[in-house]
C-alpha cells in the first residue's frame, strides 16, 4: 500500500441524537473523534441505514456503505447467474464442489458474498480499518435478515494485513485464495466508480502485490485466484497457468491441485 503525502483527517459522526452511543463505541474502536465538525475530509457515519463512509466537501463521491440486503447485493443474488459467473468458474465452483475460500482483499465483500451465496464457506481478510468497520457493520445487518442470514454466516471477517495473517494461519488452510489488488491507476482513465475514488486516498495501491501473492501461494491448497483489469500486467512473481477473461477483469488462475468432490 503506498503511503500518502499527507494522511487524511477522519472524524465519527451521529446522523441522530441516539445513535451517539453507537457513534461514540466506533470512535474509541477505530481510535478516532467524534465531532461534529467540518474541517475533516472523512467522516464515518452512524445512522438508521448502519454506517457509512462520506468524503466531506463539494467533490464527495456521495456516502458508502455495505448492503447485503437490498439493492446491486440482492439483484446479483437473485439474476447473477449462479455457478455459471465466471468467478465461480475461476475459483472452482463446480457440480458438488463449493471449496472453503480465503478472500485476502475482502474490499466491500461484494465477490465474497458472491461466493458465498452460492454456497462456498468465505473467510474475509482486510486491512483498511475503515472498510472492515464497513464490512462488519454490513454482515451484521445481513445477519438480522431471515432470507440472507445464512449466506452471511458463511462469511467470517478478520481485519489486519493478509500477508501477515496469511503467513501465521492458524487451523486449516483454505483451499482456494482469492486476491483482488488495488491495481495502480491512470488519472486520464475513465471515472472509476465512487467507492474507489473514496477509497484511494485512505488505502492507495497495493504496491506489495507480489508479496501477497507469495503468501496466497504458500497457504493454499488447491488453487490461487487473482483478479485483474482486463489488460492489466499479471502480478510479479509465479506466472499464472491461465486466465479467464472477461469484458473489463479478468482472473489468473494458478492452480496446485485438483478441485474434486
């Protein structure tokens, strides 16, 4: 992750009066304020909707948050097209196999619900504080929903650095690893969407990729599975035995056993 020129000023807000305590529990977690003030750039929210991230001022991307339940999550779950998405075909899903998987970039979740939808036990690494606080906050409210409660208890979060926490697994280790790297952008591209461009200026990119990579394919049993832009550069290091590609990602797959029920 490359470091910033100058770290951002993040504060803890209530959206109302009784969510203060709410707020307050998440300050003393993240080691942040809870103001009220307007001179900071982020501002984690505690609301009626769960909590979100804001960018503060006139560029705001608009709040994020973490949603299971409704919206892009539940029209995915719902017409993604199960086992035949090309991510489950990348990390193995197959007629009797749903491999236990290791997602060291968790991010929002968004592929790890996914997977986890569809069957597959998910560990969630990430190491962004704020994202994880996002993460957590959005599987326990999917936890509270009968229809999607199942599918979350299948997801088991940890926050911390994935090659650290890759390097001293403890218990089994997970068959398939899943990498998805913040991948270094051009400021002339195409506008990313709003939770990267919230994003970058608290995480940046992921410059230590290759260690990540090393680690994933140290600790995994069966298969690694990094996800790429399209016309991206594979990641330094071990050379993928081969990708699947789509309109704008692609995943390189590198295979170490045979996925069998």
């Amino acid at each position: 992750m490359s470091d910033t020129a100058t770290a951002p000023r993040i504060i803890v807000q209530a959206l109302a009066p009784h969510w203060r305590e709410a707020a307050e529990q998440w300050a003393q977690r993240l080691g942040l304020a809870c103001a009220e003030g307007d001179d900071a750039d982020f501002a984690v929210q505690v609301g009626d909707d769960g909590v979100q991230l804001l960018q503060l001022g006139p560029d705001s991307p608009g709040p994020v948050r973490v949603d299971f339940v409704e919206g892009a999550a539940a029209h995915r779950r719902q017409f993604g097209g199960g086992s035949g998405q090309m991510i489950a075909k990348a990390v193995g899903v197959q007629p009797g196999v749903r491999p236990h998987i290791l997602d060291a970039t968790a991010g929002l979740g968004r592929d790890a619900f996914v997977l986890a939808t569809l069957g597959c036990e998910m560990q969630l690494i990430e190491r962004q504080p704020l994202i994880a606080a996002l993460l957590e906050d959005g599987l326990a409210r999917a936890a509270r929903d009968l229809e999607v409660a199942p599918i979350a208890a299948r997801m088991q979060l940890h926050q911390g650095n994935a090659i650290e926490l890759m390097s001293a697994w403890e218990g089994e280790a997970p068959q398939v690893i899943y990498l998805d790297p913040m991948f270094p952008h051009r400021e002339k591209s195409a506008l990313v969407k709003k939770e990267m461009r919230l994003f970058r200026p608290l995480v940046g990119d992921d410059m230590d990729a290759p260690a990540l990579l090393q680690a994933a394919l140290k600790l995994a049993t069966h298969r690694v599975v990094v996800k790429r832009p399209r016309k991206a550069p594979i990641i330094e290091g071990a050379k993928p035995s081969y990708s699947l590609e789509g309109k704008s990602s692609r995943y390189d797959i590198y295979p170490l056993k045979s996925l069998k029920a």
